[in-house]
C-alpha cells in the first residue's frame, strides 16, 4: 500500500493547458454542486471584483475631472497593481510600488543628468532597476523601478514627478478600498477551496463505487489512482489558502471574531488531508489486486462483494457535505445528512467484514483488510462527536 507522505511533483503544463484545465475544473464544480451551491461559494469574490471595478473608475475621475492630469488612466493602472489578496499585503504592495517609483524616478534622473540620454543611459537604467528590485527585495513580477526609469528617459524628468503623484493617487485609493471598503476576508475563500476539493474527492469515491459495481479494469483502477494523487497535490493549494485566511484579519480590528472560523479552516484541511490520503492508499489497493501485484489474484479477485461499493457511496456523500459545512456557517441540513452517511457506511462495514472473512487467499485477505481499515478511519476522520477533527465542524447554536 503507498504511504501518506509519498507525493508526486504535479506536473505544471503549458499555460493554454493549464487555462483549459481550470475552465474545465470550474464547469465540473457547477455540474456537481448545482448553481446555487456554486454561486453562493462565489459571492465574495464577486463583491471584490466590484469593489476594485469601483476603486479604479474613482482613481480615474479624481485624475481627470478633479486633478486635470494628462494621462488619469495611470491612476487606475496604480489601483491595479496596489490591490492585492488580503488588506495587509495590500498595504505592503503599495509601500513597494511608491518605494519602486521614487528609486526608478531618482535613478534615471540622476543617471540623465550625469551622462546624458542615449543608448548606454537606457542599457545602465534597465539592468540597475532589475538588480534594485532584487536588492529591495521586490516580488519578481514587480519591474517598477526600470520602467518608471525608461518612462523619464523617454519622456523627460517631469513626467517622473507626474508618475509619482499617479502612483501615490493610486497606492491611496487601492489600500483605502481594500481597508475600509469591505476588507476581503479570505476565511471564506478558503472553507470555498476546501469545499471545491471535497466535491472531487466526493467525485472520485462515487466513481470508485460504481466502477466496482460493474466490469471495472486495470485501466480504470490506474485512472483512480492518478485522480487521488492529483488531488493529494491539490491539499497544498488548501493549506496556502488557510495561511492566507490567518493573514486576511491581520489587520482587522474585531480579530478574535473570525478565531474560531480560522480554527475551523486549519482544522478541516488537516481532517481532509488525513482523509485523501486514505482514499488514495484504497486506490492504490485496487490497483494492485487487479494487477495481480504481490501475489494477488489479480482479475480473478475483481469480483468484489458489494458492500464495498456502497461503503464507498456512503464516504462520497460524506466528502460532500463535509465540503459544504466548511462554506459559511453550514447547514443542519448538511450535518444531519453527513451523520446518517457515516452510520450507513458503518452498516456496510460489518456486512463487508463479514463477506471477507470467508477469505482463504493469505495476500487477498490482507489486502481486504487494509480496504476496511482505510473506509473506517476515513469514517473516523470525518466524525463529528468522536473523531481527532471536531474543531473542524461548524457550532450550532
């Protein structure tokens, strides 16, 4: 059986791929949630993309109409590049751009002065700027400083101080938008990516089940196998987005309001990543007994006793509303429903160890019986009253 810990690098894809991937992920998550469910995970980033729709046309009103500036769509460009996930990095992110405008304005006017404006000036501007933005330690993808600095070489040392007013007119009204206009509180973003990452998990178990419950083959063993390791590489995407939940309130004034919620985030992907884990080693069994590895019967042993496929039913819908009580405050509806999968679960527990027991096959016993330890203890990771993971449920009151 694989172990927890082993992970395979994913592999990343060319850009148009991995663009067509993720449109294909997000047509699957409507399909399987329903477009209520979906929209209702989506609503926050929906507020946020007006929010900073609003911020720009503001910053662009405030150039053209207010301040009279020769080119006010800088402002909103500023806007842009200010915004960032959280209200805190949003503050660093305009420190960063104001500190990157100033040096690329000082550095090309100072250069201009000494030497003049020709080629070896705009060569000496572009190589100081990226290695200033190395030295400042400046995200990679922030070029600031040489293109502030080309900007005053083309255009003349009084455009830099028109630069700078843009980029302050900007860095302020993106930080005040991301501060005081509804602060984008990334708890729920990351109770929506667990919520996503339970739905496929809740996918491939049923998959799993009905694949079992007809003439399922080496190929489709193989094909569930690389679904659960694909989806065990997909857990780092939900611990990054607990991390960027804990930074979302750094800020807050009413902090300890959303502990408990964060508590509930940390709580749920670590419960899920125990519980992927057992999925995929289930996967990786099926895998080997119909390959005949370590002396399994291979085809001859695929004939599994039903059981099992309905147990892996009940772990489907219990990835599913385990996804769904991460999403807001959850439903009872979604509690009760989850409750009632984990007892059905069980019930096809005992029917199946009862089934197993008649087996005589040493290696086919063994491995049977690892499938049953693994369906319980992802039953067990999943428990709401005696599981290691309570702190991961939603409180009703």
């Amino acid at each position: 059986m694989e172990t927890e810990g082993g992970r395979r690098p994913a592999a990343a894809g060319s850009p148009l791929e991995r663009v067509v991937s993720g449109g294909m992920a997000a047509l699957a998550r409507v399909r399987s949630m329903g477009v209520g469910r979906w929209l209702r995970m989506e609503r926050e980033a929906l507020a946020q993309t007006i929010k900073v729709t609003g911020a720009c046309a503001v910053g662009w009103w405030l150039a053209a109409y207010v301040l009279k500036v020769d080119l006010p769509v800088l402002v909103p460009i500023g806007v842009l590049l200010t915004v960032s996930a959280t209200a805190y990095s949003t503050l660093v992110r305009g420190g960063q751009q104001i500190l990157a405008v100033v040096v690329g304005v000082g550095a090309a006017t100072a250069l201009i002065w000494l030497i003049g404006a020709n080629a070896a000036t705009l060569a000496v501007l572009v190589v100081a700027g990226l290695v200033l933005t190395r030295l400042l330690n400046l995200p990679e993808q922030n070029v600031q400083i040489p293109i502030t600095a080309l900007l005053v070489f083309a255009l003349g040392s009084t455009y830099g101080f028109a630069r700078l007013a843009d980029v302050l007119l900007g860095a302020g009204i993106g930080i005040a938008a991301n501060l005081l206009v509804m602060p984008p509180r990334f708890v729920d973003k990351a109770g929506r990516e667990l919520c996503g990452l339970c739905s496929e998990l809740a996918d491939l178990a049923e998959d799993m089940a009905e694949g079992l419950r007809g003439e399922w083959d080496r190929e489709m063993a193989g094909e569930w196998l690389e679904r659960a390791r694909g989806l065990s590489q997909r857990l780092e995407d939900t611990e990054q987005a607990a991390e960027q939940a804990e930074e979302s309130v750094r800020l807050s004034p009413r902090r300890r309001r959303y502990d408990r919620r964060l508590r509930q985030v940390a709580e749920a992907a670590t419960c899920l990543d125990h519980a992927c884990h057992q999925l995929r080693s289930i996967a990786r069994g099926l895998t080997d007994l119909i390959a005949g590895a370590r002396g399994l019967p291979g085809e001859r042993g695929a004939d599994l006793p039903e059981p099992l496929a309905d147990q892996l039913s009940a772990l489907s819908r219990v990835f599913r509303d385990f996804g769904m009580l991460q999403v807001g405050h959850g439903r009872r509806e979604d509690m009760e429903d989850l409750c009632a999968a984990l007892d059905d679960g069980e019930r096809q527990q005992r029917r199946l160890a009862s089934e197993f027991w008649q087996t005589r096959h040493a290696e086919l016993r063994s491995l049977q019986g690892a499938l049953l330890d693994g369906c319980a203890r992802i039953r067990h990771e999943f428990d709401p009253d005696t599981g290691p993971h309570r702190a991961a449920f939603p409180r009703h009151e």
